[in-house]
C-alpha cells in the first residue's frame, strides 16, 4: 500500500518544479507578452496577482464566501444527492486516501474527486452564493483548493494568504468572463452558469495556487474550456448540483493537466471569426484583455459588488418573493390572529420575472419545491418564513399549501426582467371578504445590495455545520477562517474539516 505521503507525491511530481512551492514562486512576475491577446492576458493575471493585491474589503467579502460556503457544504453532506455521489466515487474508483470529505469522519478520496463531492455538496440544497451575472462563485472554487491544500504534504501547506489569493483568482476570472456578455446578466435560459464559468475559475484557482507560470495558467483556462458545460434542463433535479461538483473537479483536472505540459488553443477566450472558443457558450461574447498588474492599477470585482448569502436553501430568485409574501403573512395575522387559513383566502396574484424553469405551480420534489415561485410565496405565507424544513417531505405535502397553491395566478409585468440586478417581487392576496393585502421586495436581505451582518452569516453557518460537526469544532472554524490572512499554514483549518 501505497503511504499518505508516496499518494500525495504521486499527484505532485509534475507540478513542483513549477511551483517552487508557494512562498518564492508568488514573487515572480512574468513580463507581458510583445502582442498580448485575452487569452495570455488572462494567463498573466492568474500567475501574477500577489496578496498584496487584495485589498482589506476584498480580504474581509472572500473570508465571509469561504465560511458561507464551507457550511452549506457540510449542511449539504447530510443530503441524498451527496450520498450517491459518494458512494458512487468509493464504488467505481480506487481507494485513494488523499483529501478529506465534507461531513465524513476518516473519509478521504483522491483530490479530484475529494473537489467533486464536495462541490456536490454545497450546491445540493441550492443553498449556496449567488452573484451578478448570474452563477454560484464559491461552490466552484472552494472545494478545489481544500483539496489540493489537503494532499500537499504537511510541510508544504499553502499559507492562509496563498490560499485567499488563488481563491479571489477563481472568483475573479468568473465575474470577468460572465461580464463579456449581456446575455450572462439574466437567469439563464441555455447553459448553468456555475458549469461554464464556476470550471473556468475552478482551473484558474488551481492554476494559481499550484504556481504554474503563464503559459500552463492559459492552457489551464483552455483545456477547461472543452470540460465545461450543462444544459438548464437539469435544474430542479438531483443533476443539478452534479455541475458544482463537475466544475470544481474538472478545473482542478484541467490545472493539473496544464502543469503537465497538456497545451490547448492560444485563443480559447479571444473572439475569432468562424471559430468558436469560450464564445460557444454565449452569442454575445465580447471579451477584452485584463490589463497587466504591473501597469494598471487592479481592481476586484468583488471590491464594488458583494455577494448575496442566502437565508433559506432554494433559488435565488425566491428571496424576493418569499419576502413579500411574508409581508402579507405578517400583516394577515394581525388582521385576524393566529396562524393563517386557507379558508381566508380567495386568490392569490405572483408578479415576479418571466423564467419558465422557477414557474413550477405544483412541484412534487424538494428540488422542484426549491425552484417554485408559488411554492416559496404560498410557505412564506403559512409561516411567514421559508426555512431549511420547509423543504422537508412533510412540508411539501401539508393540505393547507396544496389549498393555498391552488390558488395561485401568475403575472410577469415588462418592468420586471429575470435579472437578479433589478427584478422585484410582488405579492397580491384577496381575501373571501374581498379585502386586498399586498407585499413587495424589491431587495431581499442577503442580497448583495443588503448583505447579511456578519453576526447573520455566522449564526446561518453555526446552524449548517452544527448538523455535523461540534461546537467546539464549529467555533474553531470562524476563528480559522477569520484569521486565513494570518494563517502560516492553512492546517488549522484543513483540521477543523477532516
């Protein structure tokens, strides 16, 4: 049998020499090609941000990312879909003791697919961030970096700044390529975004804390390019979180090919004629080169638009509307007490944006339930709130929401437009008296415009990660992660997760 360390070597050997590992490797910079295009543009940029780059609101937002998404993940290990990709994984590949696995105490798997179930697991309740444009950043990129941190042998852990840095690299190629198209600002209609862009910046990240020169970072981006992809069809169902995993485990592949010397198209993000690169993805693509470090002052995307954490495991585009019908919840009860009847009510009218996949009037599954407007408007307005149980089997099934769904009608004013930006949410119930109560959102709270406190986001992680872990092991995690920066080492926080 093969040892921790011959394991950890084995996955290494062709990466080292790149890499020089970490400390001295982060303080070479490459000069700029003579003719420069998007795709070596890109290259550049992965191999050539330094720590000293991230600026104290860009610190402070990823670390807030980095818990988020660590405790939807762990909440996510106690989910049917993460069952089944787990045991798909022991059952179908060789044991490969190497990288730790969300929830599972003594479980390990080779780092791809330690990034694979992992990032099944923090999508597998829907429960993850949502930026603008639209796509799940974290859940990509995350679960990638914990597990090559987790096969670097002891003596060669990445430090807590190596670790941010590679992070906000997966995070920023994201928000840049998404921001090469108009298409991408809306909820999409063809391709998952997190699929596309999340294994891009998956690749990037990789790239980054790997050290690969420039060279292997844009033939990283390329070879992510031909892994990238999933249709929209599987939304509601257990495939969907299928695509975080994917993404997470085939940039981190296609990194770990790039450092092997694999070469792909010099122009995968560039716009050529008649030759479809990353344009395939978008009809609109229009990218443009990130200008050198070196030359222009940089500026991350996160560092003038948050991200939204979400209150409750379901689309975004629920928030919105459970919030106003919670509105109406609150007001309904002090009208007339109690709990809120069917009974009361007549009719129910939904204005949010039109976006067939989310326009579910009776789902018959947690997953269609959590890509429901009428689902999540009817439960906020029973309970005034819309909860990880709400989702429960029992929940969906309650007589008095089957009533309440039955009467709901849906409108999509022209004013209202499937962009997570500028959509709103409005509910409008008419009571058997013929009273009209109405409740609208137009930014929900966990929005990236009305971003959780830091004492919300802790207290939603306390509550997912406690599903798994102890207390003490939980507090010992925020004090990991609010310390990353300070870090030597990132082994304080690999482990709290082992």
């Amino acid at each position: 049998m093969l040892s921790t360390l011959q394991r950890s070597t084995r996955y290494l050997s062709a990466v080292s020499a790149a890499r020089g590992l970490h400390k001295s490797a982060l303080d070479v910079v490459e000069r700029p090609a003579p003719e420069e295009t998007v795709t070596s543009s890109f290259g550049r940029f992965i191999q050539s941000v330094q720590p000293r780059h991230l600026s104290p609101t860009v610190m402070q937002r990823s670390k807030r990312m980095v818990l988020d998404s660590i405790g939807v993940g762990l909440l996510g290990s106690t989910t049917d879909v993460f069952e089944l990709a787990l045991q798909h994984c022991q059952h179908m590949y060789a044991p490969d003791d190497v990288s730790f696995v969300y929830g599972r105490q003594g479980v390990k798997l080779s780092p791809t697919l330690a990034a694979f179930v992992n990032g099944v697991a923090a999508h597998s309740m829907d429960f993850d961030d949502t930026w603008h444009p639209a796509t799940h950043p974290s859940g990509a990129v995350l679960p990638a970096l914990l597990a090559i941190s987790d096969m670097l042998h002891k003596n060669s852990k990445p430090s807590g700044l190596d670790f941010l840095t590679a992070f906000n690299v997966g995070i920023e190629i994201q928000g840049r390529l998404m921001r090469f198209s108009r298409e991408a600002h809306n909820i999409p209609k063809r391709f998952h975004p997190p699929s596309v862009v999340g294994t891009m910046g998956s690749a990037a990240a990789c790239a980054r804390l790997l050290s690969l020169d420039r060279n292997q970072c844009s033939n990283a981006l390329a070879i992510a390019a031909s892994l990238a992809g999933a249709p929209m069809a599987n939304a509601a169902t257990q495939s969907k979180p299928l695509h975080i995993g994917n993404a997470s485990r085939l940039g981190l592949e296609a990194a770990l090919l790039a450092s092997r010397g694999l070469e792909a198209s010099p122009l995968v993000l560039d716009a050529v004629p008649g030759v479809a690169g990353f344009s395939a993805f978008y009809e609109d693509y229009a990218p443009n080169p990130i200008a050198s470090l070196e030359e222009h002052e940089h500026s991350f995307l996160i560092e003038s638009q948050d991200i939204a954490f979400k209150r409750f495991p379901a689309h975004l585009g629920m928030h919105w509307i459970a919030d106003a019908a919670a509105i109406v919840h609150k007001t309904l009860v002090g009208l007339k007490g109690g709990s809120v009847s069917p009974d009361l009510v007549q009719d129910i009218l939904l204005r949010v944006p039109l976006s067939k996949y989310i326009n579910r009037p009776f789902p018959e599954t947690e997953h269609q339930a959590r890509h429901s407007f009428q689902f999540n408007a009817c439960t906020a307005l029973m309970d005034g709130e819309v909860t990880v149980q709400s989702f429960h089997p029992e929940a969906l099934q309650r007589p008095e929401l089957l009533a309440l769904l039955s009467r709901v009608r849906v409108e999509h004013p022209h004013d209202n437009p499937a962009n997570f930006n500028i959509m709103y949410g409005e509910v409008e119930v008419t009571l058997g008296s013929g009273d009209v109560l109405r409740g609208r959102c137009d930014t929900f709270y966990g929005h990236w415009r009305n971003p959780l406190s830091q004492e919300s986001l802790q207290k939603k992680f306390r509550s997912n990660a406690n599903t798994v872990l102890s207390n003490e092991r939980v507090e010992r995690l925020i004090e990991a992660v609010e310390g990353l920066d300070r870090l030597d080492d990132c082994k304080p926080l690999l482990a709290q997760l082992q």
